[in-house]
C-alpha cells in the first residue's frame, strides 16, 4: 500500500505529463510574443539551429577578433556579450551609434557585432566610427550573413538593411578604411566578418 507521500509524488508526475503539452505552448507562445516576432520569422527560424535566435552572436568571432582589436577601443551595440576591455555604446539619448564622447582620431579599436543592420543611418554611423579612430586605428564589423533567410529585412522587422561582404567592403574603402581581412561565406553563427584599417585618404 502506498503512504502518503509517495501518492502525492505519483500524483505530481501525472499532473506533470498531462499537462506538459501546454505548458510546451506556453513557453513557445510567450518567446514569440516577448521577442515581437512576426509568423514569417517563426516559421523561417525553425530551418536553423536554435542557437541563432539566442543573440551572443559576438561569442563567435571573439577569438578572430581578439587578433585586431587591442588597446583602447569600443563595443557598439554590445547587449548581452560586450568584448571584453571595450567601452560599451548603447542607444542613449548623450550617446549612440551616431554620436560617440570620444576626441577625434583617439581610440585603437571599433568593434560592432550584430548591430549595424539595425541602423537606418548606417552611413553616418560608420562616418562617425571612421573618425574615432586612430589612424591604422582597426573597425572589426560582424554581422548577419545574407544567405541567412531568417535574418532578412522582409522576414525580421528588426534588420532595417542587408550588409553584403563584397558590398560593404566597397564601401568602407570609399570612406577612409583598407580592407585587412574579409570573409565571404557565412560561418557557425551564419555571419561573416569585414576587418579594416583607417588611412588617409
């Protein structure tokens, strides 16, 4: 004959199994709702490994970029995993991706991971990181990849524009940056990288 509390255990253990399926649905509900997803995001999000939709995506070049960014430098847009040393620049109404408290020509390094795509003004953005910098100073830019589907502007709201390797890299060269190292296909985290310099142009 059962005691008490091994019924009370058994008991728990059915409640659990019953309803297991809902609350399955709930946590899943409430990540979509939480994180503002649209239907087209959830559904090209479930071709991908989970681990896309969890942002850190600066854990996986930070090894790559430890070779370059040394010395006195910055994180924009770092949320959850800022590179380690760096001063961090979040989007605050005294400082920002636009407007950056530090002198002309004063910081060693720029580091920005999966945060350039959500910038309207990404010109000027970059304007602003180009005259941060030292000259030599190093810009170490990762960001979503664009053979990533889930990532694209007309599937996540969040992207406003698609940063292309061959394209990007054209550009900062436009500006004052020579390219030191790019990569053209997407890695672990379906990203790729763009390494520049400053020089004068």
């Amino acid at each position: 004959m059962l005691n008490r509390s091994e019924k009370k255990r058994r008991l728990l253990r059915l409640l659990t199994l019953a309803t297991s399926p809902f609350l399955a649905l709930t946590v899943t509900a409430r990540r979509w709702y939480t994180s503002s997803l649209s239907a087209r995001y959830f559904f090209a999000a479930a071709d991908y490994p989970p681990f896309l939709a969890r942002g850190d995506a600066a854990v996986f070049c930070l090894y790559h970029a430890r070779r370059y960014c040394q010395g006195r430098g910055i994180d924009v847009g770092a949320g959850r995993s800022p590179f380690p040393g760096a001063r961090v620049i979040e989007d605050r109404p005294d400082e920002n991706a636009y407007h950056i408290a530090e002198k002309d020509q004063s910081l060693d390094y720029v580091f920005s991971s999966h945060c350039l795509e959500h910038l309207l003004g990404w010109r000027e953005a970059l304007a602003e990181w180009h005259r941060t910098l030292k000259p030599e100073g190093i810009l170490y830019l990762y960001l979503p990849h664009p053979a990533c589907q889930m990532w694209r502007v007309d599937i996540l709201s969040h992207h406003v524009w698609q940063p292309e390797p061959d394209s990007l890299a054209t550009y900062l060269g436009s500006i004052g940056f020579e390219i030191v190292e790019s990569s053209l296909f997407p890695d672990t985290y379906l990203s790729f990288y763009v390494v520049a310099r400053r020089v004068d142009l």
